[in-house]
C-alpha cells in the first residue's frame, strides 16, 4: 500500500515539476518493482496437493556488502601484502639465479665470447690480433724466470722450489710457476724436508744428511736443531714432530724460539771431555704406552692437523693429540681412532700416546683375539688410513667430503674407531686377490694402491674432496665417497708427494705428474690453472739458456734416482737425497 500512494505522489509532481517529475516517476517505479511481492501457485497450494511441507526454492541475491568489523578488513589486508611479497620475493629469486647463470656462462665462456667479438663482421684488425698476441707472449715471459749462466746445473745437488713466495717485508705473497733453484742448498743433500706454515707464515724446514734440523726460506738458513740425527720431519699444529735414528720423536716448538731453547742442554762426553753435544730433552713418551717384549722403537708415523698416528717397530699403532697447549674450542672428530675420543667426548692431553686396540687387534676365524700388523698410516686434517701385513685397508676420523670412502650419511659423518674399507672389488676380475699396497692423504682427500695378488694388475683410486681436481679423475666435485680410478697414469707410481690440495708423483722412470689446486703455481706447470687429472711437468729452465713458451711445454721434467719431490700447502720442491 505504501508503495502506491508513493506511485501517486511522483504521478502528481510530475505534472508542476516537468522532468524532476519524470525521474522521481522512475524512482517509483524502480521501488514498485523492487517492493513487488513474488508468490508460487505450488506453494499456496500445496496443503491441498500434499499432507507434506512443501517450500518453493527463491533466488536470494543479496548484492549488498556484508559488514566487516576493522580487525577482519586488516587481516585481509594484510594477507593480501603477504601474497604479493611472496610473488615479489620469488621472482626476484628467479631473476638473480638467472643474473648468476648468465654470469657464470659468460665466465666460462669469455675467450669464445671474445673471438666472437673481434670476428663479427668477419673483418679483423690485424694489429688488434697482434697486439693480443704479444700481450699474451709478455705475460708468460713474465712468470718465465731468467736463470744466470753461472747457476749450477740440474745435475748438481740442491734445492729448486716453486710455489707460493712469502715476502717477510709487508706480509705479501707472491707466486712462482717454474722450479728455481736456492742457492742456500747447492751441493747439499737432506734426508727429508717439510713445507709448511705456522700462523699464517711460512715455517719450511730440512733434515740435511748429518741429521741436522733446519729452518730456511729463500733467503736464510738456520740450523734451528743440532745433532740429533733425525731422519724425517713433518709439521702439525704448530709444533715440528721429527723422527730420530734411535726410534724417538722429538716435538719442537715454532710458535717461540723461547719455547725450542727451553729444552736444549750441551753435554761433555764421559770418553772425550774436549767434545760436547746437544741433549734436546722433549720427546714422545712412549715408555708407558710399549708393552710387548721387544716394542722399543718408533718405526713409521704421520700427523694431521691436530693429531698424530705412529707405528711401533712391532706393528702396533698408537695416536696422540699434537701442539703445546689445547685450545678451548677444539674437539675430536674421531681422528684418534678410539672410541672413547669421540666428539661426545672432551679432547686429549696433548702429546698422550694411546694405543688404538681396535686396529692392533682382530678376532680369528674360530673367534679368538689376535694381533694384526699394522704396516703404514696416512693422516689427512681430520681422517687417518691404517694398511696391515695382509693388505687389507682400515679407516676412521671425519668423512665429511667422503674422504673415509664410506657414505656420506650423518650416522657415519664421524667415525671414531676403525672400520675396514672394502669398495674396491668391482674394478678387478671376479676371483682376484685385492690387496692394498699404498695409502696417502691431502688435507680432505685419500689416496689407495691396490693390486691384485697373481696377475700384477695395480690402479689407484681417489675419494675425498675433489673441488679443485684433487681426485685426478677429471671431475671437480667437493665430495666423493666411491673410490674412483686416477686418470692418465700410465706407468707404476714410485713416490707420492700430497699437498693441501694438489700432488705431485715421481713415476718409474723419473716422469713426474701433477694434478689439483694450482692458484700459486705449486703443480710447475708453468701457468695458475687446476688440473682434474694428472698432467706432466715441463723440465727445469737451465741456466743461460733464454727461451720461449713452445720450447718450454716440450719438454718433460725426469728425476733422477736421488732426486725426491716434496709439498706443502701451496708450494713444492725438489731435493736430492743419498
């Protein structure tokens, strides 16, 4: 009824108000229309039709915004500025792996990209080709060293290194890619030599043949250790562990030349007063630790970075933590080869010798305990390898990069006892005899000789840390556990030399082979690039003799028999030995 007397209204006003009238008539009508009530014939007849409710089904179009409280707008507000963060994030992840791709392509491919360049329009400029040309010539002559005609000979006695150069004046280091000679060596022969740093400054030393210990670099030459006839040195946690003719390891001190003096007495001899000699008083103490009827004497060892494993003259293999002092945050990584030394555990004194019993002893097949011969240790950083009289290989320490050659899985990230390593089986013929021959170890990668008893068959594997060319199979990967064969080696490798992260190998023969990190030049190859698998080392520059790049990577370095290789962190050498 309203709805009509307002139809009436906007009838009559639109006669005096013209077209004001005509829409308010519109107006009305729109709500007429709107207000109109909707009946359904079923529905008002349905009690006559059926005993059952019956319910007619009404379109319901509500076109009205619902009421939304401020807390509820805000929310969706705030899940809508989520949404479109998240969108914005992923695509600007999107464009940097892309921006990265696209760099890393055009890196790698540069001098390709840069040919393209100069030979777009198919035109070159000579003088532009020559220009590249004697740019190229003048920086290999400049790592190319001139060597005086007055320099002795490859054939004299003495020392070449190469490598990484410490500069003591401003702490800056440069490199060198060609074996020079240091003329603080010549006509000398060393039992053995250790490249090494201590702090972050090169700390190298020498044995020379009256068993002298020596600190030398390339300018100066101390004899640091007098008369104790060592025979063999090597270098870890700051301290120098050398090994002496009477089967002692003695522990030098670097850090402070205090700490060295400290433990060194003169001495006169009870049958000739008129001499004295040096009594050097730190020393593995091994008296507590050798038990067995005739274990006297120290036979073999090698040393991690803060660990050392040595070899009784019974075949028995001891561990102990090295350094002078411990440091707060150290902690086992399961190096020591004991299984109360784990990383659960605190760390050792320094210096306390224990026996690993698990790697000195097995059980028979009847189930009894007996002894095991342990030939050979190989310590890496964090890892050691142990060979036995039967060939057979024994692992244990951090497997981080696969270095141990077992799975790379958190249970066994850390292995703090022996576990026997046989992955090598299915490189030879079904029923041959395996055995392992050589073990060495970079800082995170391993190296194993096997050969198969009756048929002389010999391959040698790597696993470990591979990102520079470590593993010399070609690839650089940052970790492998499968041992994979080493590429390129044709002939029977005589003696290993392993670096931080390269190795050099003295073939049969004299041929030598390098492969691994080369920023430093430390593989002699003449250039700063890393070799994935073995490559050979051009000769030794003689002296007087000027030369060219295409003469120098013709020839091919050969040692001689008394000529031996040695490495450090990112330096090698070679040295002449009786």
């Amino acid at each position: 009824m309203l709805s009509l007397v307002a139809f009436r209204q906007c009838t009559l006003r639109s006669k005096h108000y013209g077209f004001a009238g005509v829409r308010c008539l519109a107006n009305g009508s729109v709500l007429l229309k709107s207000n109109t009530p909707r009946f359904d014939e079923a529905e008002l007849l349905s009690s006559n039709l059926t005993s059952k409710r019956y319910a007619a089904k009404k379109p319901s179009k509500d076109y009205e915004w619902p009421d939304r409280s401020a807390e509820e707008m805000e929310k969706e507000y705030r899940d809508r500025y989520e949404k479109f963060m998240k969108l914005t994030a992923a695509l600007q992840g999107l464009l940097v792996v892309a921006g990265v791709g696209i760099a890393a392509t055009v890196y790698s491919k540069w001098p390709q990209i840069k040919g393209w360049w100069l030979t777009k329009d198919r035109r070159v400029d000579d003088d532009t080709l020559e220009k590249l040309v004697k740019k190229k010539a003048q920086k290999w002559a400049a790592d190319i060293p001139v060597v005086p005609s007055s320099e002795p000979g490859f054939d004299v006695p003495g020392l070449y290194y190469w490598g990484e150069l410490e500069n003591p004046g401003n702490k800056s280091s440069q490199s060198m890619c060609f074996p020079k000679r240091n003329c603080l060596f010549d006509g000398r022969y060393l039992r053995d030599v250790c490249l090494s740093k201590a702090n972050g400054i090169q700390r190298h030393l020498a044995i020379d043949d009256e068993g002298n210990l020596l600190e030398w670099n390339s300018k100066d030459l101390n004899c640091i250790l007098p008369g104790q006839d060592l025979l063999s040195v090597k270098v870890s946690n700051s301290c120098a562990y050398a090994l002496n003719k009477r089967g002692e390891i003695l522990i030098i001190p670097l850090e402070s030349d205090d700490d060295r003096l400290r433990h060194i007495s003169q001495r006169r001899s009870w049958l000739m007063p008129w001499k004295s000699y040096t009594v050097y008083d730190f020393k593995l103490r091994t008296n507590e630790v050798f038990k067995d009827r005739g274990e006297k004497k120290i036979a073999s060892f090698d040393t991690g970075r803060e660990h050392l494993v040595l070899i009784s003259n019974t075949g028995k293999a001891y561990s102990c933590a090295t350094g002078t002092k411990q440091s707060d945050n150290t902690r086992s990584r399961g190096q020591f080869g004991l299984p109360t030394l784990s990383h659960f555990d605190e760390f050792p004194p320094t210096n306390k010798l224990y026996e690993i019993e698990l790697l000195n002893n097995e059980l028979s097949d009847d189930k009894k305990v007996q002894k095991r011969k342990i030939e050979q240790v190989a310590c890496g950083d964090y890892h050691t390898l142990a060979r036995d009289s039967n060939g057979g290989l024994f692992v244990f320490g951090l497997n981080q990069y696969g270095q141990l050659g077992l799975p790379i899985l958190y249970d066994i990230e850390q292995v703090p006892y022996p576990k026997i390593l046989k992955r090598f089986n299915c490189y030879f013929t079904r029923d041959a005899d395996v055995k392992c021959t050589d073990i060495r170890c970079c800082d995170e990668t391993s190296f194993v000789t096997m050969a198969a008893k009756g048929t002389g068959d010999i391959s040698y594997f790597a696993f470990g840390n591979g990102q520079y060319g470590e593993l010399g199979n070609g690839n650089f990967k940052n970790s492998q556990s499968e041992p994979t064969p080493i590429k390129a080696i044709d002939a029977k490798i005589e003696e290993w030399s392993c670096g931080r992260s390269h190795v050099l190998c003295k073939l049969e023969g004299g041929d030598v082979v390098a492969w691994g990190s080369n920023d430093h030049g430390q593989l002699g190859t003449g250039k700063r690039i890393k070799q994935g698998k073995p490559v050979r080392i051009p000769d030794v520059i003689k002296p007087g003799l000027k030369t060219t790049q295409e003469e120098i990577c013709r020839t091919k370095l050969r040692l001689a028999p008394q000529q031996h290789l040695a490495t450090g962190e990112d330096f090698s050498c070679i040295y002449w030995r009786r």
